[in-house]
C-alpha cells in the first residue's frame, strides 16, 4: 500500500456536537419551526431578514460559550506535526478548530464571527448581534452586515484550493457530517478518483458511507483521538 503523504480531513458538525454547539440534525427544523435550507438562504434573508438575524444572533451567541472538544485537539496535534501536506475543510461556521489551534484550515461555508457588508464588499470580525443593523466598520454605512456564512445556492469559499487538495490527496477522513449537502458531500468521491483511502468517522453511517473504504462508528471525541494518536 503506497505511503500517506498528503491528507485531507472533512469536519461537520458532529464534530462541535461534544462542545455542545447543536448540529444540523439534532436543531433540524426545531428552530421556529423552519428547516435551516429555508433559513440559511439569500432568499429568506430578503424576505425576512430579521428571522435570518435572529437565527444567526442565536448561534453566534452560543458558539462564543463552547470550547473544543477531543476531537478538535486531536486534529490541532495531527496538523501541528503532520510532515505531509495536511488540510482541514471544514463545513462548520464555528471557530473551534482555530482555538484548538488549527492552522492548515479553511472554512467552506464561511465563518459565523465574521460579518460581510453588502455595502463596500468587506468581512469585519463581528461577535456582536447584527439585528440591530448596526454601521459596518470599514465604510460606516448602517444596515448592510449580513452574517459571512455561505447560504443554500451560494457558492462555497475556496473551492479551487480544496479540489487542488483532494486531487492530491493519500488520506481522506470525513468526521461528523451526514453527507447531505454539497458540494462537500461530493469530496468523498474526488478523492476516491485520485487513489486516495477513504476513512469516515462519523457517529453512525452517513448518506455518503457507501463512498469510504473504511468507517468507524461512535463519538468525535473518541474516534478522532484514537485515529491520529
Ligand atoms: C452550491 C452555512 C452552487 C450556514 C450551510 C438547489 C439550488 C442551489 C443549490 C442546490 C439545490 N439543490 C441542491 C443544491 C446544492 C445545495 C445542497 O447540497 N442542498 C442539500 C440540502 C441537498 N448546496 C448548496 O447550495 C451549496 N452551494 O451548491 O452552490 C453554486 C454553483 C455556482 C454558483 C453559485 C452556486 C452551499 C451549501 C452550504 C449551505 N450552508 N451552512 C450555517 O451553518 O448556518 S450547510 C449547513 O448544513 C452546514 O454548514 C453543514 O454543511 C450542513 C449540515 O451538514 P453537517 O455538518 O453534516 O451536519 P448534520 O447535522 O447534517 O450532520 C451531523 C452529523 O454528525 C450526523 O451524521 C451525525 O450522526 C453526526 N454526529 C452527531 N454527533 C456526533 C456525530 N459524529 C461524531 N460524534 C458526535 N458526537
């Protein structure tokens, strides 16, 4: 079997889920009564932008209360003393990976402490609520931040690096998502056509399972350790 050089790791929720931050599933379609593909959408947000605010005030609130988990630290030792090449996508808007200490990272889907404004084009770090349609701090102008999250049928950030990665890749291990939006659920299977290995850990199989060479079932907090130590 050829040696593992370059990896690349896929993270979604469950990940977070042990640090307390509610994945997609658990808050799937809980949350004033709408599914988060009818919130998280340039759609909803013109129609009902306060609901949207609201949404993400919430979660941005919350994930400033968490802290990494096993998993996240696991990853942070993996990316600290990996001699290959080593990049973590992750799907999640939460900054837990960086306080673990992540380095080699990129955030598909955006970032929830980040807010972009409409305005002049520019992302601030925002930890603070945007219901208020507070002035954006580069330009001044109120009203135009919007939470810099990637919304359903918005295009992902960085996708040219991460296909790069994938077409590369020795070693792909998708941890904590359930397959079920793209286009991270697809990466599975570009690394497959690259010759990579394929490893999922995930808490139970997920929609993609049938893609992986090898999965592991059970908790984030003890699969991820156990995989990199
Ligand atoms: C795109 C950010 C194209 C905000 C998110 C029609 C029109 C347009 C697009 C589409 C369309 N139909 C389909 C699509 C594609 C669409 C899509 O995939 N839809 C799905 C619903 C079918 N995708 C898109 O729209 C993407 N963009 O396609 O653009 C394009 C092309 C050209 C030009 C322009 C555009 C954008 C998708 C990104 C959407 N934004 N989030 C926010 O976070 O609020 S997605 C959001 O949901 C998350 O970010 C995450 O990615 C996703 C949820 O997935 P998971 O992370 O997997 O979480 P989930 O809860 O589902 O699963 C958790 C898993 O963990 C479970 O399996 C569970 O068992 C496990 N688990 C739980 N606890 C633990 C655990 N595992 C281990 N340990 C534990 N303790």
């Amino acid at each position: 079997m050829s040696p593992i050089r370059n990896i690349v790791v896929l993270t979604g929720a469950g990940v977070s889920a042990e640090s307390g931050i509610d994945t997609f599933r658990d808050a799937g379609g809980l949350w004033e009564q709408h599914r988060v593909e009818d919130v998280a959408t340039p759609e909803a947000f013109a129609r009902d932008p306060d609901l949207v605010h609201r949404f993400y005030d919430a979660r941005r609130e919350a994930i400033q209360a968490k802290a990494p988990n096993a998993a996240h630290e696991a990853l942070a030792r993996l990316d600290a003393g990996w001699p290959g090449e080593l990049l973590i996508v992750t799907q999640n808007v939460d900054d837990l990976h960086e306080r673990a200490g992540a380095k080699r990272l990129i955030h598909m889907h955006g970032e929830h402490l980040n807010a972009w404004c409409i305005a002049c084009d520019t992302r601030s770090r925002w930890t603070g609520t945007l219901i208020e349609r507070p002035a954006c701090p580069a330009c001044g102008m109120p009203g135009y931040l919007r939470p810099d999250v990637v919304w359903f049928g918005e295009m992902p950030y960085r996708m040219e690096e991460i296909y790069a990665a994938l077409n590369k890749a020795d070693l792909f291990v998708s941890i904590g998502t359930s397959g079920a939006v793209y286009p991270a659920a697809g990466f599975v299977r570009e690394a497959r056509a690259a010759g990579a290995r394929t490893l999922e850990l995930n808490m139970e199989p997920s929609q993609g399972s049938y893609w992986f060479s090898e999965a592991r079932h059970g908790p984030a907090t003890q699969l991820v350790p156990q995989w990199v130590d």
